[in-house]
C-alpha cells in the first residue's frame, strides 16, 4: 500500500514536470472535485493489496495446474 501511495505523489510530482497526470482521475478539471480525486485515490491505495493477493491466487493455480502427476504412486527417487 505504500508502494501504491508514492506512485500517486510520483504521479503527481510528473504532473508538476510535465503539466499532465498520468491518471484521469487525478485531474481535478476531468472529475469535477477534489474530493473525487481523494476517493479515486484512496480507492487505488485500497485495490493495490487486493489486487496482489488475487495475482498470486492466480500464479498458485497455474502452478497447480503445471505440476507433473506422479501416477505410479513410487517417488522418482527410487
């Protein structure tokens, strides 16, 4: 979650450089509040973690998936 918090003060230090957000949520003119850009951005912080655990869920399956079956019930070692 902190990683995804300095990604938006990133965002906007660029939008500082650069004149343009990377997001257009984080453009107050685009979403017509800044308590809009707030809940957008607090919703970003909030999704990132959620977002990780579902990927790894994902990766956890695939692995499942591609694991070699041993059918013969003997381990490969002997």
């Amino acid at each position: 979650m902190a990683l995804s918090g300095l990604y938006l003060a990133w965002g906007a230090f660029g939008k500082y450089v650069t004149g343009e957000y990377p997001f257009f949520w984080m453009d107050e003119a685009q979403v017509g509040s800044k308590e809009a850009v707030s809940f957008y951005s607090i919703g970003f912080v909030l999704l990132a973690p959620i977002m990780y655990i579902l990927m790894q869920g994902f990766v956890g399956v695939r692995e499942s998936l591609t694991r070699p079956r041993n059918n013969s019930g003997e381990s490969l070692d002997s």
